[in-house]
C-alpha cells in the first residue's frame, strides 16, 4: 500500500489519542538553534498537526506538508501555519524557502535520498533538520504488553513507530553518520477512549472491518484496567530529538 494512504480514515483517532511533544524540546531548539519568530519551518508530514502548532507558537511561519488529505483536513488552520498537499520526496516548496525542516514522527515512512534531496533544495544556506519521535519506553511492563498485543493481533506490526530505533540505519544515511540524539521526558496520561483512539490511529492497526477488531479492543481495554490507576493510565515514554552539529548544506 502507498504510505500516504495508510492512514485513511483515522485522522479523528488520530487527533483524540496521539501525544504532544514536551516544553523541554522547543525550549532546546530556541536556545541551541534559534527557532524564534523570524523563522521559517517545513514540518513535513504534519498529519494532524499536533507538532506544527507547537512549532508555530515559537516561528513566524510553517509549512505543514502533508499528503494525506484526511489528516491534512483535521489540522488546525493557525494564521501562521499554511497547510501544503505535498509528500516529503516532494514538499512542492521554492527552492531555499524555509530555515528549518522537522519530521515528527513521520521521517521512518520517508524514502531517505529522495527526502535528504528535496531538504537540500529547500533549506536555506546554514538551514538544519531535526527529526523527532515519541518512544516507549520499552524496560516498562505495559509497553511490553502492548507490543504483544499488537503483534498477536496486527498482521502489519513491525514495531513501534516503524521499529524506529537510535541505530537506525535510516537515520545514520540521512545525516551521514554524523548526528546527535537527545532525550526528554514525556510521560503520557491517558484515559481508556485516549488510550484506545492512540491505539487504532496507528498505521499498522486494526480495523472494524477487520474480523479479529472486537478480540483486539477487548485486549486494549484489559491493558488498560490491569495497569490504570482510577480513570488514568501513565505510560513511560520519552520525545527523542535528531540532529547534526553541521549544517544540513554541508552534506552536499
């Protein structure tokens, strides 16, 4: 399946249940790299635009590049924030446009060259990319649980976020070994609708058409009540950061 059909369809679960990225990590990128209002950011595979309209509390302008049509229409229209149909291989962007390029979340559905081609062409001189994921913290028992539910019940199951990992081999192409990843605490509360909305926005997920659906809620919901305390559950999870002491033009 094209990878920008994947998540047809669930840009309200997606919205409801997907977590937010901490004060921590934009507090970093202001005073390590200078995001501020004079800046200019393609956020690309903005999806529902969870991290965009962080982003443009702290820049002057965002693209959010985006090319699923669904999650695209269930982003917030912020006056600062200009929604883009366009692909990571092809963002649709002029050419040394913007200061700054992010992938939350997104980078491992990317093809690599294609995408590290199309940020040389958009970046600005002196311009970097910051890749972003929210990761489970996987030594925790509930993350283990679920990773088993998810791979008893999904068929497309991989791993979390793609199987995303620091030693990635993706991520060292991109940045041509020479990067850095920093880490920040972002543990997630959820409610049992949040819980399982988080659950079925993922790609790999379950559908109601799907004849093992009810067997797989049934499985969120007792992950849920074996590990909630009262109405909420806490699950460990950290945002993990990328990026390079370079400028990303010095990778041509």
């Amino acid at each position: 399946m094209d990878n920008t059909k994947k998540f047809d369809n669930k840009a309200a679960d997606y919205s409801k249940g997907r977590p937010s990225y901490p004060v921590e990590l934009f507090a970093f990128l202001e005073e390590r790299f200078g995001l501020d209002g004079n800046s200019t950011v393609a956020d690309i595979g903005s999806g529902t635009g969870i991290f965009t309209e962080l982003l443009a509390k702290i820049c002057g302008k965002v693209y959010a590049v985006e090319p699923n049509a669904d999650m695209r229409g269930a982003a917030k229209a912020s006056s600062n924030v200009v929604s883009v149909d366009g692909s990571a291989e092809n963002t649709t962007l002029e050419s040394g446009s913007v200061d700054f390029v992010t992938a939350a979340q997104a980078f491992h559905w990317f093809d690599v060259n294609s995408f590290k081609r199309e940020c040389e062409r958009i970046l600005k001189r002196g311009g970097k990319t910051f890749l972003v994921w929210n990761r489970r913290d996987m030594s925790a028992a509930i993350n283990l649980r679920l990773y088993d539910v998810c791979k008893k019940y999904c068929p497309n199951f991989t791993g979390f976020s793609g199987g995303e990992n620091n030693t990635d081999e993706k991520i060292r192409t991109f940045y041509c070994g020479d990067y850095i990843e920093k880490e920040f605490v972002n543990t997630i509360s959820y409610s049992r609708e949040k819980f399982v909305s988080r659950c079925l926005s993922s790609s790999y997920s379950l559908s109601e058409s799907d004849a093992a659906y009810a067997d797989y809620l049934r499985a969120l919901n007792e992950i849920f009540d074996e590990f909630a305390t009262g109405e909420l559950l806490c699950v460990p999870n950290k945002a993990v950061l990328y990026f390079s002491r370079k400028d990303f033009s010095d990778f041509r």
